[in-house]
C-alpha cells in the first residue's frame, strides 16, 4: 500500500463541505422579539406586557409613563356599564386654519387615537361603588378642551347629578383649545357651573392630575375637585415654566410645577403612586359617600 493510499481518508475528512457554512444564532431577548417601549425617562426597554402588568409604571426607574384615555378607564373600573358622550361631534365653527385646517387636523388626530374627541367618559364601577369617571387623551391635540370635550363633561356632571353617582376625572391637558377660540374658552365657564352643581346637591368629584395638565383645564374642571389627587412628578400649572421664567426674568429650580411641589404649597392634596391610585380614590370616595369599604 502506497503512502498516499494510508492518507487518502484522513484527508477527506478533514476537507470542508463546499457550501455550508458554520453560523451562530444570536438568544434574543424578551425586548427584542416582543412590541416595546423605551422609557422616556431612564431609556430602558420594557416590553408591553411588562409595561402593562406594571399599570404603565417603569419597573426600572419608577417613571408614571402616560396612559391613553382608554387604557386609563379600562383599567381604573372594575366594570364598564357604557360610554357617554360619543352622540356629540366637533364643528368647525370659526374655519379656523393654521398651518392646515380644523378639520383636517381633527382628522388627523381621530386617526391617530382611535378617538372620536380628547375627553372619554364612561359609566362603570369602581370596586363596590358606581361612579362615572371621564379622562383625557392628550394624544388627541394635546388633550385641549373643546367645545365637544364641555359637552361630554357636561353630561358626565348632569348624570351625575341626577343619579347621584361620584365623578372622577383624570385630567391631561394644554388647556383650551385655540382652534375654537371664545368657544373654547366658554367651557371653562360651563364645567364649572356644572360642578358647583354637584358640590351644592353634595355628589363627590374628584380629580386625578396626571402629566401634564395646563392652561384653561387647571384654571376650570382640573382645579373644583372635592379632593385633589396627583400622580407623581406630574407637571401641573397654568402657563408653562418657561414663559413664567422669561417674564419674571428668574430662573425657576427643578420641583417648580411638580406634583410634589405643589402638594407642599398645598394646591393638590397628595400625591399617590398609580399602584395604590385605584385604592386611595375608593376610599375617599366610599368615605365621602358614606358606603361600606
Ligand atoms: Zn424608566
């Protein structure tokens, strides 16, 4: 037998598959094979699922993310009997354009939420407790009060009134919303008069301040609540912190205009974390409805 014979085998075994080739397959994370989001605060990735478990709560940094409307409600009630409201719909009453037309924007905005206007109300109940509970979308132009917005909080009052139900609202908002210009501002008037309604026949309102609420809703629904609750570092004014810095000519620290803030100045009356939210508003509301906890 040859030498090259005894080696022959060795050889081919040694020889690579033309062809194929050696690869390693990357383990995934959870974050990278589910939907995430990146926590505006801390950047971390969080899945949805995560986020959703953790009621839109950072697990990383503790940072309240914002909740739309409707995930707001669907998770605040225990039970959904009905939605108010969606009968109203927004016209244009004064042509108003600026860089496009009302109307082109409120498109825009309803194919951007899902929503038909920026205020969502629905009749439910919390834990024991019927209550009716409205909140704001600021996806939709900023969650800025309109004249439809009034209307369905007006409705929420009236129902309230009559069927002797609690009201909730989560406020989120820049404030009024110029595309209606007097309109707009007219509902200030018109949800406080709605309020001073139940405040005289004693039906409880409450208010949750998330961030941020601004503008013509802090000066009206966002500031006439019974009990006064924020979620923290929410921010909550009238006029933004810069325009308040550039007329003042002062340079305004950090906490000015955080929900902790202003529970030292006393203009909220807590600041509850949103895992205990569902908790603290029931006991307030059972209290001041004088029903079993
Ligand atoms: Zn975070």
């Amino acid at each position: 037998m040859s030498q090259a014979q005894l080696t022959e085998p060795t050889i081919w075994l040694k020889r690579e598959v033309p062809g194929v080739k050696r690869t390693t397959v990357p383990t995934l994370t959870a974050v990278e094979t589910e939907p995430s989001t990146e926590c505006p605060n801390c950047h971390a990735l969080i899945t949805n699922t995560a986020l959703n478990l953790n009621q839109y709560v950072c697990p990383e940094c503790d940072h309240h993310l914002t909740m739309t409307a409707r995930q707001r409600l669907e998770w605040f009630l225990s039970s959904i009997d009905s939605e108010l409201g969606q009968e109203f719909t927004t016209g244009n009453p004064l042509y108003f354009v600026d860089s496009k037309p009302y109307p082109e924007r409120m498109k825009e905005a309803q194919n951007k939420t899902g929503e038909s206007e920026g205020l969502v109300v629905m009749t439910g109940k919390l834990k024991n407790l019927d209550i009716i509970a409205c909140a704001f979308d600021f996806r939709f132009m900023g969650g800025s009060m309109g004249s439809v917005v009034g209307d369905r909080f007006v409705q929420a009052a009236e129902i309230a009134l009559t069927e002797n139900k609690p009201l909730v609202c989560f406020a989120a908002s820049g404030g009024a919303r110029m595309q209606e210009g007097l309109l707009s501002l007219m509902q200030m008037a018109r949800t406080s008069a709605a309020i001073e309604r139940l405040r005289l026949a004693g039906v409880p309102y409450v208010v949750i301040l998330t961030n941020p609420v601004y503008g013509g809703v802090t000066a009206s629904l966002a500031m006439l609540g019974d009990v006064h609750i924020a979620e923290p570092k929410a921010m909550i004014g009238f006029a933004g912190k810069r325009v308040i810095e550039q007329t003042v000519r002062e340079v305004l620290g950090e906490p000015f205009q955080r929900a902790e803030f202003l529970l030292e100045k006393g203009t909220v009356d807590m600041v509850v974390h949103r895992h205990e939210l569902i908790n603290t508003t029931h006991r307030i509301l059972a209290k001041l409805t004088k029903a079993a906890v």
